[in-house]
C-alpha cells in the first residue's frame, strides 16, 4: 500500500483468471456502462461513486468540446466493445450519454472493494 499525495491509500494487484479478456467482456464480466438503477441497485451506486470519471489536470481537462482528455473521456459511442489495434485499448460498448465517462470495472469486485478501480 502507498499513500498518494492527498493522503489516500493506493494499491496495485493483479487477478488471474482462467479466461481471456475477450471472454470475460463478452460474458459481460468486465463491464463499463451505468446500471440499471432498478435491477442492480447496489451496483449502480457503486458505479456512480466510484467509477464515474471526472476530467482534471492530471487527465488535462476538462477537454475541449469534440476532443478528449488524455484518459480518453467521454468515450466514443460504441454498440459493442472490441480491441483496437492502432490505439492498443479496448474500445468499450457505450450507447447512452452517461456510459461515455464510466471507468471499466468487474462487478462482483467493486461489489466487495467498494473503491475505484481500472
């Protein structure tokens, strides 16, 4: 653990799994959109407190109208996530407003961190 200079604990870690990437966005393990409120309650508060990126100067934003901060936020609208091979990211299914400045996440992580992850 480390402690960044606002005082806040930091990890890095690492979880291994037995299936890919590609697997685990297409099973929808890995998730980067808003939930629904009323299906995934617990959820979607999660992801509105701790996934939701705000641009600052770190990310040199807010950026302009059109363009991106250097974190890539808002994302682009996306009907389905794929790998990009010119950027070397992953390219998230984005289809309302909101989806645009979620950090991807594991759900059943978040779930039980209860902290912001990426």
């Amino acid at each position: 653990v480390e402690f960044q200079n606002r005082g806040a604990a930091h990890t890095h870690g690492v979880y291994w799994t037995t299936k890919s990437i590609e697997e685990m966005i297409n099973n929808n393990t890995i998730r980067s959109d808003v939930p629904d409120p009323n299906l995934e309650p617990e959820l979607y508060q999660m992801v509105m407190t701790y996934q939701i990126h705000t641009c600052n100067a770190k990310c040199n934003g807010p950026a302009p109208t059109g363009e991106r901060c250097k974190k890539g936020f808002p994302r682009p609208y996306s009907p389905r996530t794929y790998y990009d091979h010119q950027s070397f990211r992953y390219t998230y299914r984005c289809i309302n407003p909101l989806d645009r400045w979620v950090v991807p996440y594991h759900a059943p992580t978040l779930l039980i961190w209860k902290a912001h992850m990426n």
